[in-house]
C-alpha cells in the first residue's frame, strides 16, 4: 500500500503533549486500526486512527519523528499509509472505556461509533496530571489523575473497581500503558466482563515483515493491534517484556 499525500487542515494542542491533526483526506478505517504516518527525513510511525473521515491522528511529542509530527501547522504536509490492522469488535449495548493517557484516542472514536449504534458509552480516562488529560467522548466520563489534579485521585483502577461493583457492562474496551491493561484484563476476568485490549508495540512496517511488534508469536500489526484481554492474559510476554528499536527484549 502506497503513501497518500496530506494536508494538516487543522492542528489542535489537545494536552501538554499530544497534538491532535485533522488531515484533509477520508479513510475507510474502523476504531481500533491504525496508519503508518511519515515524513521526509524521519523514521515511519504507526499512530492510531483518531477519526476516519475526516482522517484525524493524536500524536504524542515522544521520540524525534512525532515530536516533528506534532510540530506540524495548518497547510503542513504529511504521508499516511493504511489503515490497517484489526479493529475492536462491537459487543452488546453497554460499552465502557478505559484510556490512559493519549491511548484514549482511539476509545474516542469507538465511543462516537457506538452512540451512533445505540450503544450506552462510559469512559473512564486517566493520565499523569490534568495538563495531560485527553478530551472527553459521548456519554459519562470519568477522569483520573495521578496527582489528582483533576478528577478522581490515582489510576483508572481507582474509579474501575468500585464502578465494577455498581454496574454491569457488555464489554471494557481499553487502551493506554500495558501495566495499566494488565491490571484492566486482569480485573475484568475476575468480574466475567468481555474485555478488548489495544496493544501499542514499537513497530516499523505495519503488516507482518519486520516483526518489532511481536508479542509471543503474536503481531501487533496484523493480529491486533486489538486482542481479547483473556488471551493477551495467556501470552507470556504482555505486561512484562517487548521490543526496543533494535529488535531487543526489553521490560515493560
């Protein structure tokens, strides 16, 4: 799949650290999958698919290329690749996300395509401190923050728990640190509650080749980058161990 041509039609300071582009291109992208983005002079960087049409992309300033990436003002030109990899499946009526930092992106744009299908949306979205928070989505919203600058004082686990205890839900659909959906996989299998993880690994290809964002025998890029929390559960290597750019295991 060749490179489009894009034109940032709008660039937004979303928190002290993400940017989010809307680019003057459509792409038929579903919420979870992902493009390859690049420009000129940088390494290529996977970056979720914030919004399809228009095509929008969060991008975090962390490491050179997305720090230019983020960088970028209105009539900036960037290349995009995709989409591709495997989308979140839609599961029952009552849907509940939990984000943490800018890996609420994604959970985003599944919100807004759930409440057009009817869905009951909750998300529950946490980061560092209130200057990092991501924007909310459609439905309740829940914030969190470690220094507890905003919202509920601590991790998304601080608000999830006693949520779990209050209600049910059809399906947790998560994104962010892989600690974090650890402990999220881990919590919802103890509650018997359908869970569906994004896995972000360091990747350079983003269809099956280079193998940077193995997990296990598992491939971010074309077996997720969403997986059922209970299988990611089983894979020895989530939570604990992934690859560096050299293509060396590295703790988590």
């Amino acid at each position: 799949m060749g490179h489009i041509i894009a034109k940032v039609q709008k660039a937004e300071k979303e928190t002290e650290q993400v940017s989010l582009l809307t680019l003057d291109i459509s792409i038929n992208a579903q919420p979870g999958q992902f493009v390859m983005a690049w420009l000129p002079g940088t390494e290529e960087k996977p970056m979720s698919v914030a919004n399809a049409s228009p095509l929008q992309l969060a991008i975090a300033d962390a490491g050179e290329a997305s720090k230019k990436m983020a960088s970028l003002k209105k009539g900036d030109i960037l290349m995009v690749r995709g989409p591709y990899g495997k989308a979140f499946s839609p599961k029952g009526k009552k849907w509940l996300m939990v984000g943490g930092g800018y890996g609420f992106a994604p959970l985003r744009f599944l919100a807004k395509e759930g409440i057009k299908k009817g869905a009951q949306i909750q998300s529950i979205i946490g980061a560092r401190s209130k200057k990092y928070l991501m924007k909310e989505a459609p439905g309740k919203n829940h914030f969190t923050t470690d220094d507890g600058s905003a919202g509920e004082k601590g991790n998304v686990m601080a608000v999830l728990e006693p949520l779990l205890k209050k209600e049910k839900f059809d399906c947790i659909y998560c994104c962010g640190p892989e600690k974090m959906m650890l402990a999220v996989a881990l919590l919802a299998k103890k509650n018997k509650i359908s869970c569906q993880l994004s896995v972000e690994r360091y990747m350079k290809c983003g269809f099956g080749v280079c193998g940077h964002c193995a997990m296990g025998g598992w491939l971010s890029c074309i077996d997720g980058p969403t997986i059922d929390g209970e299988e990611a559960l089983k894979n020895p290597q989530f939570g604990k161990l992934a690859c560096d750019r050299a293509g060396k295991h590295v703790k988590i």
